[in-house]
C-alpha cells in the first residue's frame, strides 16, 4: 500500500554548510550598512590610523574599506572568513571584551550573501596576499600586490540571497545608513582618519582629531552657537560627552550619538533617559542632539544580546538612567546665552549666487555711516520737471530727511551710554529696541544682534519660578477678592474635583458650584489675577488628556506636574503686544541670563536667536 506524500514522516537532515551560512548572514548582514559596519569595525581593531572607505549604489554594488592596521597572514586569512573565529576574545567568559567585533561572524556572513575578497599584508611582510568567498565558496590564499594593512572589497550585495536583495531600498536611503554607521564609528575613534565616498564624491574627510573637534564634525553642529560639556559620575559609571542646547533638534532620533566603553550602540535605556532629559525644555516630538560617551564596569554590562551588538543589557539600568538623566539636566541648567541657534532661514538657503560688488566700507575721508545718517540734508531744489534736482545722483544724502533727524535723536538719546558698557558684562547684550511688540533686539559687547522673545522668554522664567516653589513644598497662593465662578464640561468638572488636594499644591484652591461649574478662590500668586477661568480650563484638558494620571497613581501624578506648571506659567507671562520700557527690557533679559533652561521656553521653543556679523551678510548675499 502507498502511503501519499502528504502523510510521510519528514526526515532530519543536516544542513550544508553554504546553506547554514547563508542563514545566519540574514542576522548579522541585513544591509549593506550593516556589512559596512562589520567591517569598520574590524578596521578599527586592527590598530589603523587611517580607514578608507567607498560606496557605490549605497553598497548594493561594491563596498571597499581600506586601513593601515596590522594586516593578515595567509593562515590568518583562512581562518578569517570561517564561521565563529576570532583573535578578539583572549578567554571564554564573555565578559572583559575590549574590542568592537568578537563573534567572528562578519567576514563568512558577507561571503555567504556576496562576493567577497580580501587582500593584506602585515607589517614587514614581503608580499601580500589575497583570498575570495563567492556564496560560501571558499577559495585559496594567493600572493598579491599591495600596501601593508587590509583591503576588502564587497561586490554584488545578496546576490547569493536575491529575496534579501529585493527588500532593499533605494541607493540614497541605503547611502543615508551607511554614513550614519560611519559617523558613528569616527565619533568612538577620533584618532583615526576617515575617509568616505559614494560613487566618488566625498562625503566625510576627517583628519586625526581631539574628542571636542570630532564631535562637532560628526554633529554637524557649526549651525549652534556651542556645544554643552556634559561630565558625571555614579559610583563604577561615568559620562561624559558633548550635546546641544534645546533648540538645536531634529526630526529623528539619528543625531543621537551614544557609546558605551567605546562602542556604539543604538540602546532604548539610553534614548530614553536623553529624552526625560530634554522633556521640558524641548518641543514635543523633536530629538536632542547628543554625542555620550558612558564608561561602564564590564561585568555590569552585556554586550552579547544581538549579532549587531547595537544593543545592550544592564546590571542595574535604573542606576544608568539616573546617570544621564542628572548629568544632561546639570548642563542643561544655565542660562541664556551660553547656547543658542542661529535662524534656520540661514540654513535653508540654496547655493551662494555670484558675488555682489560693494564698496569698501571706509572710503577716505568720508564720514562714516552713523555720521552721514546724522548729517542735515540740503534744502531741496526743484528741476524743471518738479522732481528734486539731483534726483538719482549719488551725492544726495543717504537716507532721507525723517530718517536721518530719527537717527541724529537716537544717537543723542540718554541711555546709550549705560546701553554699551551693560553690553560688556553680559551674553544677550544691552537692550536697544523693542520691535513688533513682541521681541527685544540686543547688541553684545562682539557687535553680535541677538533677538528675544519677550513672551516665551517671560513663560520660561515663570515656570522656573513656580517649578523652584513646588520643589520646595508649595507653590505660594493668593486669595482672590472675588472668587470666580467657572462652566465647564461634566468630564472636566470630575477630573478637577478629583485632584483638588494636588491642584492646592500648585496655589489652586477650588470647590464645586453646583451643576457644572466650579468655583476658584486662590491662584499662585506669582501669576496674579492673570484669566483664571482660562488657565482652569488648560488644566482640566491637561489631566483628561492623561490616562495615567490618576489619584490613585501618585508617580504619574507627578510626571504630570511640571506640564501643569507649564500650562499656568503660560497664562502668567508677558503678553506679545505688551510695550517694555528700556529697564525693563535689560532686566528681562539679565533673569534669563541667571535662569536655568531659560534657552527655550516651556514649550520647547527658542526664547532667543543670535545674529552675527557673517549671518547678516549671508542673508544680504555678501557671502
């Protein structure tokens, strides 16, 4: 009797070693980036002060990476590109690695799923030698030409898996994770050059360089008036690295550069900890720009979690958390000025267009410009055609007659003594204007512009006023002469009700009116009798947007206070519209000097921008 094929026993059979290949490369080698990665990574092992690497296609068609390291026997060779063999791990406990690579899966992986050759010679060998896996298929060592150090070449990414190949992306999105893994790479060795194209254009030229100067190369923070030390220790940890003021963000998380001993690592309780943070300084849904380096003891720490070894697992990741999260909130913690952002309109113009001609800004004898702006004009004369003699030629004053008697008044006024030597001490500058109704312009002792927010300025330093209460047990309270009566949405009514005793806290006292209306007798009294019935009516939408935050649940409820106390120092703040005097414009100006976080406003966004000699004369096209 025949039993069909449908109900046979299936039958165990050992895999071939090509096939078994292949399989694990679609762990460790799911793009080109990634093979990149490996590589790079080998590079760097192998003692090189020097990497060059080249991209075609984003590295679906050939990856090449050049260095200076020790190079490889043939012996060495052989071993190289067999599964699971490594000169990286000196025993077999897994824990003291103080390398990048140490699972010897790179090199056979890339060989399985492409055509793979390498070529070295070690230092003070006579000759190099080359050997090359096709799909698995091992060849032999031969003697070839070439410098000392390695070269491996990688041609035809998965064409021995084309169902890999078929899931990948175009050549720039492939080209964009590739640079993103070498500037992750340069950054954990700076004292190493880089070098990277694609397709012949040079994407990264990094000479050998400190760790402050290969950050902001990395970062691409040149657009930043500074970067931020961040320095901090706890027990066996230790941080340390550079980041960016709040108001320098993206739109991804890509520019968050993290290592841990050296490596760098993609890890969620890192991400996590950057953006608690930033959370208050920085606008929702925007990422911080970091570069972190965190110095962990090695047995408290597990760095064979994935073949990418991208992620991590922690001893005690509470103890790491608390790391960064009090070290980038000590940076964070100053005031304007020291970090700012220069206006994205600078950033976002196309190509330079042809130099313009100007004439040099001295020409002789001739007055300056604060001169002929203060000069009388000449009693005007009528033409024929009762258009003003002269009309058009040069030598007419410079401005016209209002200006000109405006700025004779301007120069003379009382004040801009004081205006100039206030500028000499402090990093905003002295007052000189108030434009719009709604931003302070400023000079600095450097000559530099800055602009000021006065309203989200106003909010930040508020809400730090108010926060500094809290922290200290309670937010002072003022009772109103008439208590105010509120309508609300029954929902609303619950959920205020419900968290009267935390609202006291804040300087909140209310009390239920019947139906739904709720009555308010004190507001904090840093905010005044500032439209109490509008901040109540932000605070009931801000706890019911809230799932978590509930009586019973006292740590969401807190996690929920400083958003609270944002929403209240918004209704608290000097209104756009409103018009300062000189003083009081220089002394908003010097609380956001004192001030922590005051670089951006409760919201997240810039209070302040600086505009210099050089951004001024890229907008007018100068440059």
């Amino acid at each position: 009797m025949n039993m069909s094929s449908g109900n046979s026993q299936p039958v165990i059979r050992r895999l071939s070693e090509q096939v078994v290949n292949r399989i694990a490369a679609g762990e460790v080698i799911e793009r080109p980036a990634a093979a990149l990665k490996e590589l790079v990574e080998n590079a760097i092992d192998s003692g090189a002060r020097r990497i060059r690497i080249r991209l075609d296609r984003g590295g679906m068609d050939r990856i090449e990476v050049t260095d200076d390291g020790c190079g490889m026997s043939p012996d060495d060779l052989l071993l190289a590109v067999e599964r699971h063999c490594t000169s990286k791990l000196r025993d077999e406990t897994l824990v003291r690695i103080s390398t990048l690579g140490f699972r010897g899966e790179a090199l056979p992986s890339i060989g399985a799923a492409a055509r793979l050759t390498v070529m070295s010679r070690p230092r003070g060998a006579e000759s190099a030698w080359s050997i090359r896996v096709e799909g698995g298929v091992v060849g032999e060592p031969e003697p070839c030409a070439g410098p000392a150090g390695t070269r491996v070449l990688v041609e035809d990414m998965f064409f021995a898996t084309p169902a890999r190949r078929k899931f990948l992306k175009s050549p720039r999105v492939e080209s964009g994770h590739a640079e993103n893994v070498v500037r992750r790479l340069a950054l954990s060795a700076p004292h190493i050059a880089f070098r990277l194209e694609f397709d012949t254009r040079v994407i990264l030229d990094l000479p050998v360089q400190d760790m402050a100067a290969r950050v902001a190369a990395i970062l691409e923070s040149g657009h930043a008036d500074g970067l931020l030390p961040v320095e901090g220790q706890r027990g066996d940890l230790k941080l340390s690295g550079f980041i960016c003021a709040p108001s320098v963000h993206r739109a991804t998380a890509n520019g968050q550069m993290l290592l841990v001993n050296g490596r760098p690592v993609v890890d969620p309780v890192l991400r996590t900890a950057v953006r608690v943070a930033y959370r208050n300084v920085m606008e929702h849904g925007r990422h911080a720009v970091v570069a972190l380096s965190l110095e962990i003891p090695p047995e408290q720490v597990d760095v064979n979690v994935h073949p990418a070894k991208t992620e991590l697992r922690y001893a005690d990741s509470a103890a790491v958390r608390a790391l960064v999260i009090g070290s980038l909130g000590r940076a964070l913690g100053t005031g304007a000025g020291i970090a700012g952002v220069r206006p994205d309109l600078l950033q976002s113009r196309g190509p330079s267009p042809a130099r313009i001609w100007y004439p040099p800004e001295q020409q002789g004898n001739a007055p300056d410009i604060s001169t002929r702006l203060a000069m009388p004009p000449d009693p005007p004369r009528q033409d024929g055609a009762g258009f003003p003699a002269g009309f058009g030629d040069s030598t007419l004053p410079l401005v016209a007659p209002p200006l000109a008697r405006h700025a004779a008044a301007v120069e003379s006024s009382p004040g801009m003594d004081e205006t100039a030597a206030c500028a000499e001490d402090h990093p905003l500058g002295a007052a000189m204007a108030q434009v719009l109704g709604t931003y302070i312009l400023s000079q600095t002792a450097d000559g530099a512009l800055v602009l000021v927010d006065q309203h989200a300025a106003h909010e930040r330093l508020t809400h730090e006023k108010l926060r500094q209460q809290y922290m200290g047990g309670e937010i002072r309270a003022q009772r109103l002469l008439l208590p105010e009566v509120v309508d609300l949405v029954p929902r609303q009514v619950d959920v205020l009700l419900s968290f009267t005793p935390a609202l006291a806290r804040l300087g909140i006292e209310i009390e239920p009116f019947g139906g739904t209306a709720v009555l308010i007798r004190t507001m904090p009294a840093l905010l005044g009798k500032e439209d109490p019935a509008g901040m109540l009516r932000d605070l009931a939408e801000e706890l019911e947007a809230d799932d978590l935050a509930t009586p019973a649940q006292a740590d969401a409820l807190e996690a929920r206070m400083d958003a609270m106390i944002a929403r209240m120092a918004c209704h608290g703040s000097v209104r756009a519209g409103r018009r300062l005097t000189h003083e009081e414009m220089n002394a908003l100006l010097r609380d956001m000097e004192r001030t922590p976080r005051s670089g951006t406003c409760s919201h997240g966004r810039p209070t302040w921008i600086r505009l210099e000699k050089g951004d001024l004369e890229r907008l007018f096209g100068r440059r």
